[in-house]
C-alpha cells in the first residue's frame, strides 16, 4: 500500500533532499536547444520557405519580397492597415477572426474618431482617384483581409501601395515602385 500524499520525483538529490539543480552550462545548452527548435519550427512554415525576414509574416510583406518593391511600400500598407483597423475599432465595426492588436478599453473622443476617418478617406479617395476601385479593393484583400492575391492582379496592389506612399509622402512623386 502507497503513502497518501504527493509523490517525489524521481531526479538526483541534493544532500538537503532538494531536487539537484542544473548547472550553468547546462541550463545555457538547453536555451540554446529551445531557441533553435523553435527557428526550426517557424523556418519550416510553408510561406517563409527558409526565409529569415520579418516581411514574410503577412501577404502584403510576401507581396512586396516577392515583386522586390520598395520597404517603404510595405510601410505605406501597414499605416493604411493600421487605420482603418484603429477606426474600425473605434466605430464598433466588427472584424474577422485576425486579431492584430489590444485596445486599452477606453473610448475615443468624437474628435479622434473624425480625425481617423478623414485620414482614411483621404487614403481611399488617394488611392481610388489614382489607380481606380478594383485596386482599392485588391489592396483591401491583401492588407486588410490577409489574403495572398494571385499574380494576375499584383500590379494593382503594387499601384495602390504606389500611390498610398506618395500620398503618405513616404516616396517621391513619380518614383519607381522597385529597389
């Protein structure tokens, strides 16, 4: 019969009958093996394909590696994305199932709100006066919805990204969209 109570590990032991601890190389060694299982695990995901940048985290990052465009490019879609996110939030739009950031559960003044939705509009009529709906809705998909865009329709996401960076002021008038 058992002796009631919490069962002792079975490990070496200390002479005071505590748990023996590892030493500092052993605990350095399995750091290190930790930290490489999990670069293992997030090299092996199929949309990195070994890659180590940071860009091939979302579509629109893969987009811009992928078309070898300008790194200002991909800013210009995160600011857009970012906010029409942060009006979305602070209208109560309900959003898909990607959840990109916290809020800190207070509400927003009108004032902010109308500031953030007359900045988005200025971005959308930029980009719809420029290039047309069809790549405000392109550059919606990848931006916003995260969806990878087939290559028949990435020259308008490339326009609209294009377009929102010199609106932003990011590049200059008439730039050339690759490195």
């Amino acid at each position: 019969m058992s002796r009631p109570g919490k069962k002792r590990a079975m490990v070496l032991r200390e002479p005071n009958g505590r748990p023996q601890r590892p030493s500092a190389t052993e605990r350095q060694a399995a750091r290190l093996k930790r930290e490489q299982g999990e670069r293992a695990t997030v090299l092996a995901q199929p949309h990195r394909r070994g890659n180590h940048d940071q860009l091939c985290a979302s579509p629109l990052g893969r987009h811009v590696l992928d078309c070898r465009l300008r790194r200002e490019l991909y800013d210009a879609g995160e600011e857009y994305a970012e906010t029409t996110r942060r009006w979305r939030a602070a209208k109560g739009v309900p959003v898909g199932l990607i959840v990109v950031g916290v809020g800190s559960g207070r509400e927003l003044s009108d004032e902010v709100i109308l500031r953030l939705q007359s900045r988005l509009n200025a971005m959308r009529k930029a980009v719809i006066d420029g290039a047309g709906e069809a790549t405000l809705q392109a550059l919606d998909r990848v931006a916003l919805d995260h969806e990878t865009i087939p290559g028949a329709i990435g020259f308008r996401v490339t326009a609209g990204l294009l377009i929102l960076a010199e609106y932003l002021g990011l590049v200059p008038r008439n730039a050339h969209p690759y490195r």
